[in-house]
C-alpha cells in the first residue's frame, strides 16, 4: 500500500507541475509569439538591411571623395582655406542627406520620397528654432568668408574689441588683442555691426594736432612743422605731409598734421613718436612758443599789489 500511494502522490505532483508549466506557458505564450514575430519580420527585411548599410558604405566614400574633390578645386581657385573647408564640409553634408535618405526608403519601402523630405524639413525646423544662435553664426560665418573682408593678420576693431585676427571659422572669430589676450567674437556680431579693419591697405593716413602760441608768426610756423614733418623717416614720402591751420584754440593756434604710413598698428606709434619730436625740435630751434594752457582770472574789485623787500 505504501508503495502505490507513493506513485500516486508521485503522478499527482507530476500532474501539478504541469498544470503549472502549462499555465506558465499560456502566461508567455503572446510574448513568445512577439518574438517570433519579430526575429521573421528580421529576417525577412535581412536583405534590405544589409542593402541600406552598403548604401552607407557608398555613401560615405563618396562624400569622402566628392569633398576633397572640391577642397582641392577651391584651393586651386585660390579661396581661403576656411572657406574652402567650407565648401568641403558642406559637400560632405549634402551627400550624406541623400544617402540616408536613399538608405531609408530601402529598409522602409513604404516611405516614400516626398514623406522622406517632408521628415526632413519638419525635423530640420526644429533644429533650427532649438539651435537658432548656432545657424545664425553659421550663415554670418559663411558670408562673411564669401565676402572676404578680412583675413588672417589683419587688424580690426569691432564694438569695443580691438586686435588681430587670428583665424576665422564658421562659428567664431578669434582675435588676438594687442594685450596678448584672445578674445572669441561670434560672427553674427561680426555680420551686424561695423568692423573697422586699419590693415586693409597697405598704408593708411595718421593725424596728430600742434599748438603754436598766439604772439608767433602764424604763417612762419606752419611752413617749419612742414618741414619738420616731411624729414621724418618711415612716412611714405609719394603721398606728402599735409599742414593746415586747424582752429583757435583756448592758448593757441591748432594746426593739423597728417601723413601716410604702413598700416602696421606699430608703425602708428613709430612714425608719431618721431614726428612728435621732430616738430618739437624744429619749433624750439626757431624759437617758435608752443605754449602751457594760459588762465585768465577776472575779478570784481581791483586788487591791491604790495611788494615786500627781502
């Protein structure tokens, strides 16, 4: 009796771990199905899968290409470098939009062309609005590489900030102040507001103001500060010193002295300080006054002088 009721307890624990397995099973059944589902649905777009990667491949050999073709045909046309990096780098971007979208439309048959771009503008607002700032200093960049007003070397102030560029790319403009420090300007600042560049020519006209006394010979003391002023070294000498009477000053009669010179910030400096004392020499040794500023004081009453010995 013992033996039987054991394989009865035996087959009724069978029974139950069963039931259980069945049950279990039933639970999982809708997941297993998914995945099968799912590992066909695999299998059978394999094809289109490996199709669209070699599309990727390609596409990414072409835009390789294609984009150090037109660096190259750029740098030939004797651009900027940056702006043929340009040129490459948006090369580079149209074939690899083409290619994703080609891509796309062979893993997914049912998007068709005209839904692949409408994604892609729909997707291309959004990222405009979100990074606004950032494509407005792309585009200031890129025209402001197009129009080539400035370049490497070149001197330029721009809203306060005064120094040398130092490289220009499609975000960002680095200057070097005369300090020594770097100062990052976007370029729509660039593109917006007025850009003095001192370096654009060669050379470029400097001015200083020379006061001469009231008692001089007006007439004799303009005709020594042009001469002083066209002995100067580092001035170019074609362009000639021009001297004129400029106005009446508080002590003095102003006279305006300009002349050209390289257009190197330094040479500003260079050509001023000799020019400054070239004139002041010349006057001293014609024994022509530039005066200290003269104070007139006027009083109501008549003041009393006493003079007081020893």
């Amino acid at each position: 009796m013992s033996g039987q009721a054991t394989r009865q307890a035996a087959e009724q624990a069978g029974e139950a771990a069963q039931a259980a397995t069945d049950v279990t099973l039933r639970f999982f059944q809708p997941l297993f199905d998914q995945l099968q589902a799912m590992w066909v649905g695999f299998v059978q777009t394999l094809p289109q899968l490996v199709l669209s990667l070699i599309v990727l491949v390609l596409t990414w050999v072409l835009a390789a290409a294609f984009s150090g073709a037109v660096k190259k045909m750029a740098l030939r046309a004797h651009m900027r470098r940056t702006l043929a990096d340009l040129f490459q780098t948006l090369t580079g971007i149209v074939i690899w939009i083409l290619g994703i979208l080609i891509a796309s439309m062979i893993l997914f048959p049912s998007v068709t062309p005209a839904q692949a771009i409408g994604a892609l503008g729909i997707g291309g607002i959004a990222v405009g609005l979100a990074f606004r700032d950032t494509f407005e200093n792309f585009l200031a960049g890129i025209m402001i590489l197009a129009r080539e007003p400035m370049e490497k070397g070149d001197v330029i102030e721009v809203e306060d900030v005064r120094g040398e560029v130092e490289e220009v790319t499609i975000r960002d403009t680095y200057i070097r102040k005369r300090s020594n420090e770097l100062v990052i300007v976007p370029n729509s600042m660039l593109f917006k507001n007025p850009v003095e560049i001192d370096t654009d020519r060669d050379i470029r006209r400097y001015d200083i103001v020379v006061g001469v006394a009231y008692g001089e010979d007006a007439t004799a003391a303009l005709e020594v500060i042009r001469s002083a002023a066209e002995g100067v070294e580092g001035i170019v000498q074609e362009k000639g010193v021009d001297v004129f009477a400029r106005e009446f000053g508080a002590s003095s009669i102003d006279y305006t002295v300009r002349w050209w010179a390289d257009s190197d910030p330094r040479r500003l400096h260079e050509t001023r300080s000799a020019m400054v004392l070239a004139i002041k020499a010349a006057l001293d040794e014609a024994g022509i006054e530039i005066p200290f500023p003269y104070r007139t004081l006027t009083f109501d009453e008549p003041l009393t002088v006493r003079r007081e010995e020893g």
